[in-house]
C-alpha cells in the first residue's frame, strides 16, 4: 500500500515537462480582431517603410526651403499659398519659388518642397492666400523622412510572441488583417473524489463542492488554452480507466485533480501504469503538492494534480502553465522570478520548500509579497487576489517581516527562466 | 484657427473623468465557467461553514483517542478496524471502545471518534482487520474541525472584485453555480483620418493604415469592456456629426482616434459643441497626448484621443481604462503605481512630463524601468511587450540609468490611487 516515492526537485521536475514533445504545435489564421493575447506563429514582416513617404508631421505650410533664405524678422518673406492639401490626400500643384502649400498633420510632401512651417510661426493674410515668414528653414527641417522609422522587409515581431494591443497596432500598420496563431492546446479536466459534488448542488453529509476544477478551468483560461472539462471520474477503478482512455485522443494534454495519493481510491498511479504512460515524477520536494503526477503518453502530458486545493492551484502554475505556453510557442514560458521582502512574518516553520500564495506591492520601488491567508477573516478574499507564489525554503524556523524571499509572479507570465529559486538564499 | 487651450494636470485631468456619472450600472447572472476576468456585483456568501463538518485530513484511522491511553512502544494498543469508509461517503458503523474505522483524507468523522491516526503510524494485521498503535493521541489530533476555516454566513468575497481562478475557486465552494457580476460597458469607437486605411488594404500615396483602431479596440477587450469598431468618420462635418449622434443612443462611452487637434479637418471640438456635449478639458499637461479630450453627453464619457499612436495609447490607459474599470464597479480602477530605476539613458530633454511605454523588470527585488522604442532595430517589438508607462518628469536635461521615476503598470490594473506621479521628485 505505501509505495517509497522519491522526491524530485521542483526545477528538475518543470525540465522534465518542458522536454515532452508537442505533437501538437497546431498553427491557425485568425483575424485581427480576435488575435489578442495570442502567440505569434509567423514573423510579421513591414511591407513598406514607416513612414512610407516623405511627410510632414505638424499641420502647417511647406515651403521649398531657398525660399526662406534672409528671411528674419526685419526682413520677411512672403509666400504665396496655392492648395490646401488634408492628410490622405496628394497635393495636385507643384510650388514654384515665391510658394508654399497648407498641409495637414500626416500629408505626404508636395512635390518640390523640403520643409514644413508651422502655423504659429507664420502670419497668414486673412483670406488665407499668402504668409509671411520671418526666419530661415532648412532642407527637411520638420519633415518626416520616408523610412525614417522602419526600413521595408524589416522582421517587426518573431514567431513566439504574445500578442498585446501594441503588436495589434504593428500587425494593422504592415497590412495584417489576419494573421497566423498557434492553435489554443485542447486540455480535458476530469476532477476525482467520491465527496465532491459540483457547485450548484445542495450540500450532503461528508461531502464538499468540487471547487478545483472549477479553478483549474480558469486557469487554462487564464493561460490561453481551450479547457474542456468532463466532470467527475467515478468511484471504480474499470470505469475510470475507460473514461480517461476514452478522451485521450480527444485532447493535448489531460488534467486530474486528486486521485494521486496513497488512498483506497487513488487510482490514477494505476491507470497511468495501465495506459503504458511514462511517470516523470510522482513526487517534487515541495509543500503543497507534494504528490503531484505528471507522466507523458504519446507525447501527451497527464499531470495529475493533488485534490488539495492550494496544492492543486501551485502544481498547475508551476508545471501545467509553464508547460502550456511552451507548447503554444511562447518564447518565454515561465513563471516570471524575482526577488522580494517579506511584507508579513510566516511563522511556520516546515522542512520543505513551500510555495505559498500571496500578493505583491511595492514600496520605495522594492517588491514587497505578503502571504495571502494568515489572516483568518480574510483568507479566501487574498487567495482570490494572489499574483505570486513566494518560495519559503525548508528550515526550522519560521520567517520575519523583511527576510528576502524568491517569488514567482502570476499573470507577469513568461520573462524570466525558472531556475532553483532557493539558491540565492 | 488656433485657440487657446489651458493644459489640465494629469491627476486633475483623471479625476473628472472618473466623476462622470455611471448611468449603466448594469449587471448580469453568468455561469461560474465564464465568471473569470468579471466583476462581481454581489457579495459571496458562506453557505456552510469551512470544513462543513469535522473531517480527517490525511488517510489513517479514525480512533477513540481514549483506547489510545498508556499506548506506547513497549505498551502497544490493538484496535479492531470495523469498517472503511472512502471520502464522500459516512460510516455505517458507530466504534466501541477498542474499535476504529479505516478513512479516506476528507472522510467526515465516524460517530464516536475524535482522533486520526495516519497509515505510518500503525501496524496494520495482513488481513486488515486490526491495527496496532504504539503512541498515545488525544482528543482532536489530526481532525479538522467544522467551521475552523470559516463560518456559515461570511462574507467571502465583496462586490468589486476581479474573478481570478482563486476567487472562481471560492465561488464554487459556496455553491454558487453562477454570479452576479456587471456588464461589460459597450464602447464604441470610430478612427478618423482621410489618410487611413484599413488593415486589409493596399497602400497608396499619401496614406496610411489605420492602426489605432484595432489597437483600442484591443485595449478595451482587454480591459474588460465589450468594443464596437464602428470604422472611419467621414470627411464631412454634417456627415461626421450625424454618424456619431446616431451611435450615441447604443454605447456607454464613445471613442474617437484622432480630429481633436487645431488641424482644418479636425471636426470634434465642434461635434462636441454641436452636441452639447460639457468637455472636461481639451488640452493635458502632458506628452504624447496633450490635445486629448473628454466630453462628457448625458452621462457618457466621449473621449477624444489623439491620431498619434502613441498619444493614444497612452490617453487611452490614464483616462479611459480606469473610467471603464470604475464603470464596472471594479473598486481598484487606476493603473497601479510605484517607483522604479530607469534601466537605460533617456537623453531627450523636454520640456513637459512625457508618459514614455517601457518594460519593468526585476533586479535584486527592484523595480527596473527600461524605455521602450530607443533601439531603432527593436522598436516595435519592445512596444508590443511595454508593460508600463515610465512617467519622464519636464526638465531641461534627459535622464540616466539609475534616476529613480515613477511608473504605471500596465496589466497590473487597479492597486492603487493614482496621485500626481511626479510628487515625489
């Protein structure tokens, strides 16, 4: 009944998930309007140069600049305005010397005028035909040169990025009405356990909701993947087997909540046995989770979280999330790391390295990450808005306000490698 | 032509904006499934308390702590297992003295037992009907007690805050199989600009294409708000003014990109006056972005933001996030704020405080700010990853690596007042 398990370390653990190989790196064309927060699949390429044409960046008058030569303020120039030109539209006079064309912000250079002036530094006679200007200009003083900003068949963005409302703009500027993703991983959820009941039924004696599938759909949510759940494997080792066999082709990857301890009922070490799945690990050096699963078949992960639900919501961040962004490409899959004071005293001492949620803030331009529930009355509020996991090393006494800490940011996915994040301290 | 206008300091400029009157206070009833990223707008209640009833935290054996008396290595204690009893499920048997029941972790606790003895503590008999103990356990070790997490009737979780997959978790807990939250604000926006394209269309001379849109519409996707890109208003006041009245009556809030400047086709600031629309102001003490403006028409904010790309993405995240933000009842609406490094040189001076897109990063627990858009080569990219607008206090000389700035975080909405940025230099 009680099987030795050997404890992997948690960055051992994550490489080894992060080396399944994914079968299914699926690409899809969306259209721009719905590739936010998407991963690039194609480089994104300027079709033109930014900007694509001489152009003046103020709304004024351009002037062919020999024009303003002497010009001053006891010796003005006056320059006869021959069109009036608005952006997106192309002057149809050419300016001969002695005159100039209204443009708007935006509008492409008249033919053979190099520099705009600005409206406050002219006097425009009052039916608008004619300025003076009293100081000199120079060739392309106020203009916008063609390809200043970009150079045509410049790579504007790489394969792997995630797509925010910035690299909308890039993708809308170089023509990009749609553009191609990679495909959101297919993920199935199945929860166990005989004492849960699902969220919208009454309770019963000895039994709890089921609140980590729930969670663990969000969080696929959350991450970008397309989260199928299938409800609750039953209390018989045959059926569940079936049932899990059943969706596997279904899906990219599958997520079990509970199941992988050591009870009567804990069935998924059997089944991943029976399936012919290779286990990676079935227990990490860490607290909570500690018997956290993840075997692969067919190159598909099977990561079976533990029914506890903080050890559920840590073993999904630390291993389902960074593995989903990896297989969507994402250039940076990891859970961003940094270093941080401790806002609260953690009194509990505890031999193992513990994940625990919490928040941060900042102070003085420092990250500051305070525990979320040790403060009874407000537990689930803090859990509900935690965006870290700080990391307490094992040891046997408690931590104080102020101890540095490692943490790992929630929802600032991906900037940095996770590395062993004890080993600074 | 040219008017004067009175520059309105940011935070001043912020405030009006978030005293116009939310009249679309509305909410709806979602499925849990689709509750994430929402805002709640009911309080969640405890229906039960947390644990509902007492329960065993580990698979062991439930005991009468009483039979473990004068237990001890050389003084072991046997007890007959009568019964095993999965999570889920409630003992048919009731103990007598000398008697135990096999229990699952979660398993509520058999009738007259008030004490659990994990598996590796005992010596169980080959068949399994008989455990020997060798220490002694007293009265509640390792039970957890009903209501000793939380009890019935607690406020969980107040109306305001933001579902993560934590706070999905909490719901499901409490039964609730679906939430009230508040509706996404319908915004509409229109770009204007003779010189756009849109994203699909060829280039041709003298235009551009129109990026703003598609990047507000995504920043409003992103911040929760339920865009409609109504396409481009056309170069004509009457038709201008028709097509923006007859939105009007549809959406919460109306964003215009770009006609809010002194240029001939620049209709908005006599839209507004036509409607008579109160405008909040029409010039910010700030770069890019001075000419934005926000009129307010029955209730519904209009904002003006600038066609400078830039200038729109930065008006868009002072002003229009946070009154989205606070429109839905979110009770942290502003972009969270702290100090931070400046990671690189910024050697332009200027003469107003300038809101430059940059990245933050970590080192040694700090807050590092690097501009984004100086390395010509990267320019786009870095804009498309920028997490933060780096508040550049005016000033006639640039900035160096290492000056302390204040900065907003993007993405990590709504932590924090924001306060006038630059008060603490």
């Amino acid at each position: 009944m009680l099987e030795a398990r050997t404890p992997m370390k948690v960055s051992e653990a994550v490489e080894k998930v992060l080396q399944i190989e994914a079968v299914h790196n699926k690409t899809e064309t969306v259209p721009l309007q719905e590739a936010g927060g998407r991963i690039l699949a194609e480089a994104v390429i300027a079709d033109a140069p930014v900007p694509p044409f001489n152009r003046s960046p103020l709304d004024g008058f351009a002037v062919r600049s020999a024009d303003t030569k002497g010009a001053g303020r006891d010796t003005p120039v006056t320059l006869q305005v021959i069109e009036t030109v608005g952006a997106g539209h192309v002057a149809e006079k050419v300016p001969q010397p002695g005159e100039a064309i209204r443009v708007m912000t935006g509008t492409i250079m008249p033919k053979e005028t190099d520099a705009i002036v600005m409206f406050e530094l002219t006097k425009e006679a009052e039916d608008g035909s004619a300025i003076t200007i009293t100081r000199e200009f120079n060739s392309w003083d106020n203009v916008v040169i063609k390809g200043e900003e970009m150079e045509k068949g410049t790579v504007v963005l790489e394969a792997g990025e995630r797509l925010h409302a910035g690299g909308i703009a890039a993708l809308a500027t170089f023509g990009y009405d749609q553009v191609q993703v990679t495909a959101k991983p297919v993920i199935g959820v199945f929860a166990t356990g005989t004492e849960l009941l699902e969220p919208g039924d009454p309770l019963e004696p000895g039994k709890i909701r089921n609140s980590n599938a729930p969670m663990v759909v969000e969080q696929l949510r959350e991450a970008g993947a397309a989260p199928v759940y299938y409800g609750q494997l039953p209390d018989d080792f045959d059926l569940c087997y079936s049932r899990v066999q059943n969706v596997l082709g279904d899906v990219d990857a599958l997520i079990t909540t509970g199941g992988v301890s050591v009870g009567d009922f804990d069935f998924l070490p059997a089944i991943y046995e029976k399936l012919g799945a290779e286990v990676l690990f079935n227990k990490v050096a860490m607290r909570p989770g500690s018997v956290t699963t993840v075997a692969q078949w067919n190159g598909k992960p099977l990561f079976g979280l533990s029914g506890n639900p903080s050890a559920c919501f840590v073993g999904f961040e630390l291993f389902t999330g960074p593995w989903l962004r990896h297989s969507m490409g994402d250039k940076k899959p990891y859970l961003q790391q940094s270093k941080a004071l401790l806002g609260s005293d953690f009194p509990k001492p505890n031999p193992f390295t513990r994940f625990v949620r919490g928040h941060i803030t900042f102070q003085d331009g420092r990250l500051i990450a305070t525990p979320a529930g040790l403060d009874k009355s407000q537990v689930v509020t803090s859990l509900s808005r935690a965006n870290a996991l700080i990391v307490l090393p094992g040891g046997t006494r408690g931590f104080q306000t102020g101890d540095q800490v490692a943490v790992l940011l929630l929802r600032g996915e991906g900037e940095a490698y996770f590395e062993e994040p004890v080993k600074d301290r």
